[in-house]
C-alpha cells in the first residue's frame, strides 16, 4: 500500500484533488462567492421577516399598507378556518321498527303506569299451566289516611272523600258537633284517621279512629269501642300573656319594630293609632316604641299572635300610651287619660242627592208665606237610603207635623239632626247608630211638594246651618267606665318583655 499521497502518481493526485472539491484556485473562488451570497441573502430575509408585524390593530391606521395587510391576513385566517370545518351532517343510525298494534298492546299490558293514563295493569302477557288467576286480590286490615279540611268545606264531606260511609260520617260530625261548632273549625285543620276492615269490597270501611285539633286549646279523638264511636276531648293548657316588644326607632319605626319581632299587622295598626295623635314625621331615631300584642301559647309548643292591645312611645320629655277599648260598642284607641282620638271633618252627605233648598229665610212653596228655613233640601228619588251623617243616638223616630216622618239623632256636644218627609223610618228610639249607617228612605210626607230629605242641625238648641260646620270631637270615659280602662292599663303596663 502507498504510504500518503505524494506516493502516488501525479495524474492520480489531481484527480483526487478535483473528486474532493480542494482542487484549483478557481473552484474555491466560486464556493466562497455562493457562500457570501447565500448568506447575505437569508441575513435580508430574515431582517424583513423581523419586521413585519402579523398581527395588526385593525382600529388603528385604516387605510394604510399596514392595515390592508392586516385585513388580508385576517380574511386568510378566517377563509382557512372555514375550508378545513368539519361537516355537520347528521349521522344516520339504525332505529327500531314501529311496533303493530298487538305487539303496542301487549307490550303496554306489562308496564307499570298512572291510573291518570288509562293503565291496564294487572294482566299477565304470557299466562302458563303455573300460573292462576286469583278471584280477588287481599285487602288490608287498616288503613291510615289524612284529610284536610278546605275552606268552605263540609266536615261529614271530608270524611266521605276519605271512604267513610256516609251514615257513619253524618254520625261522627253529630260527636263532633256537640263538642264544638263544626264552623269553627279553621280551614285548613289535618284530621287523621284509621279505617277498619270490611266485610266485603260492596261496603265502606269502618270509621276506627279520628284524631284533629279542633281548637287551638281543643284537640277531639273519636274512637270505636264495642262497635261504638265514643267522643274523647284533649284539653290543652294555653298560656295567655300578652307578647312585649320594646327598642329603639333607629333609621325606621317599621323596620326597627319587625327587626324586634313584632308581627306586620300589629305594626300597622300602631302606626295608624299614633297617627291620630301626632304626625308620624315627628318621630325621631333616639324615641323608643312600646308594643303589647296578643299571643297566646300552648303547651304543645304552637303559639298564635293577635292583634295589638297597647301602643307607647316614649319621646324623652313626653310620653304617649294608647289603649285600644270599646265604648258605646265601638273599639277606638284612647290616651292614658281616657280621652279618644280627635276626629275633625263636617257630616256624611246623608242622602245621594242634589242641594234644592238652602239654610235660611224663604218663600213656603205651600204654606204661601216667608219663614226661616231651619235646614236644607236635598232632591231625590223616592225610596233612595237615608243613612246618619254622624255617629249618634236616636232621640225621636214617628211622625212630627210638617216634618211627616222624622228621625231626630242626640250627638255629643249637645248637638242634634234631623232627618224629615221620609217615606218610611228604620232607625228605633234609643238605638246607637253610627255614621253611613241606614235610618230611613226619601219620600214626600208631611208639607212636601215632592220627594226629598229635609236636614237640618241644632246646637245647643239654636239652629245651624248644616253646610257650613265642621266638626272637631273626641270621645272621653268618664265614671266607672275611665275606672276599668285605667285599671286595664295598669295591668297591661306591668307585662314583662318578651311576655
């Protein structure tokens, strides 16, 4: 073997030298001029490729190179997008055959479904040698169900929806009923109840057991003993003291009072009390509001909240208590002194009608003559209502001369009206009425010309016209009456808060 090249030949090693790429000068001058180039080339491309931002704020520069670009690399975007969607073609699967009409049936004769939705259940699809048919299917001895009476409902009826027969039902309402009115039983009560076993499918069940709350302090349990239903009352003990709520009015007098756990209705009905007494704008955040309400508890645990019995608010200097009581059988709130609310305003309008006649001298249509006219005439048709403008007593009722058939009322103050040429009186002596409530109907008797209410008002025995009055009255105890109120407030005072 040749030990380095310059052994062999020089044919052979220029040979060598040009299949090996190091050869003449002029080969190696071309490979350095390809490599300048191509370097040069790639350093330009990628310079441009630095440069050129893809991503374009197509808000910014509308309209330029830039931007149009930015829009074309969008659309490309978007189009490549598009192209290489997949398709949303469904895809179609095999589904089952629709079922005939005897496979539809026996197929339906073996599901379970409401009896809403015609169910046919029951019927065995593929009867065999081991299967029998039984005549009827096993009762259960008892039965346990619960009722609920509905508003306007019928107390023998519910028992009746239940399955009770109806001789059985009227029965047990006749027990019930001679416990406690079957009207007072508050809508809504549960009533549970157990029936029997009975002889055969043709019958009622039995009534075995009947078990309610009839009251909040009654509870009924009718029971069968020796084949008779006997009636057994459950007393329960009810504790009855008032429920207390006092705090601070802060931001609102309604949210402070609910906040303390005062039921809405008794807040309403005391915002409406100590509105008759002073402005409920002038109650401040620091005033401290007082409640009693009814409530009662029993010793099963259930409690019921009633209606609100006293209501105070303690404003520093002055204080204000109001006790809700019932005097000449209307229930008005008074003041720890006994006097009520001051009512202002002039009368009802007695009678729907038109002013025909007004208070003071004039021409008597019959009697031919001038006279003073001690009231006013309203025209209406005959047999319209006549109701009292005021709260009263009814002081005169029959027929009083010119005036034909007159009611005459006693007010307080020393004030009466008059009511005359009615057709036909209601009102009887000595009875209390109060405002809008009926006394008569228009008509023309006496010295009348056609029908319509004469009224008229006398204070103090003297005449007034009726239009042009308003009234300012406040009820007031007095006697043996102020006694009991004042004695009631006092209790009432004493009840501890929270009851």
């Amino acid at each position: 073997m040749f030990a380095n090249r310059d052994d062999l030949g020089p044919m052979y090693r220029q040979e060598s030298d040009r299949l090996a790429g190091g050869g003449g000068g002029a080969v190696a001058l071309r490979s350095r001029a390809y490599a300048r180039f191509d370097s040069s080339l790639l350093r330009r491309g990628l310079d441009r490729t630095r440069d050129l931002d893809l991503i374009v704020d197509l808000g910014a520069r509308i309209g330029s190179a830039e931007w149009w670009r930015g829009l074309a690399t969008c659309t490309a975007l978007c189009a490549s997008a598009f192209a290489l969607a997949p398709s949303y073609r469904p895809l179609v699967g095999q589904t089952a055959p629709a079922l005939g009409d005897a496979q539809w049936q026996e197929m339906r004769a073996q599901t379970i479904a409401p009896s809403a939705y015609g169910a046919d259940t029951g019927r065995v699809a593929a009867p065999t040698p081991l299967v029998e048919e039984l005549a009827e299917t096993p009762e259960r001895p008892q039965i346990d169900i619960t009722a609920t009476l509905g508003t306007g409902d019928g107390f023998a009826r519910v028992l009746t929806r239940a399955g009770v027969g109806e001789e059985e039902a009227r029965r047990t309402a006749d027990l019930v009923a001679g416990a406690v009115s079957l009207g007072d039983i508050r809508p809504g009560t549960k009533l549970e109840m157990t029936l029997g076993r009975r002889p055969n499918r043709k019958v009622a069940r039995p009534l075995d057991r009947l078990s309610f709350r009839a009251k909040f302090e009654l509870a009924l349990e009718v029971n069968r003993n020796g084949g008779q239903l006997q009636l057994l009352k459950k007393p329960i003990a009810i504790d009855e003291t008032p429920l207390r709520i006092q705090g601070r009015v802060g931001s609102g007098l309604f949210a402070a009072a609910r906040s303390a756990g005062a039921p809405p209705k008794a807040i309403e009905s005391y915002l409406k009390a100590l509105a008759q007494y002073m402005p409920i704008g002038s109650v401040r955040s620091n005033d401290r509001f007082d409640l009693i309400v009814e409530h009662r508890r029993a010793a099963t645990g259930e409690t019921e909240t009633g209606s609100l019995l006293y209501g105070g608010l303690d404003q520093g200097k002055k204080v204000l208590r109001l006790l809700k009581w019932t005097s000449d059988g209307k229930e008005q709130w008074f003041d720890a002194a006994g006097v009520g609310a001051e009512k202002k305003g002039g009368f009802t309008m007695p009678v729907q009608g038109h002013l025909t006649s007004s208070f003071g001298a004039r021409f008597h249509p019959i009697l031919g003559y001038s006279r003073m006219h001690q009231g006013v005439d309203y025209g209406a048709p005959m047999g319209s209502p006549i109701i009292a403008a005021t709260d009263g007593t009814v002081r005169f009722a029959g027929w009083h001369g010119g005036h034909g058939n007159y009611v005459q009322l006693q007010h307080p103050g020393n004030m009466q009206t008059g009511y005359a040429h009615m057709s036909r009186i209601v009102a009887k002596v000595g009875q209390k009425v109060h405002a809008g409530q009926l006394i008569g109907y228009v008509g023309s008797t006496g010295l009348s010309t056609g029908p319509h209410l004469h009224f008229e008002l006398f204070q103090n025995g003297r005449a007034v016209n009726p239009t042009t009055v308003k009234l300012a009255r406040a009820a007031q105890l007095a006697g043996a009456q102020l006694a009991r109120f004042k004695a009631t407030l006092a209790r009432l005072l004493t009840t501890r808060i929270g009851g």
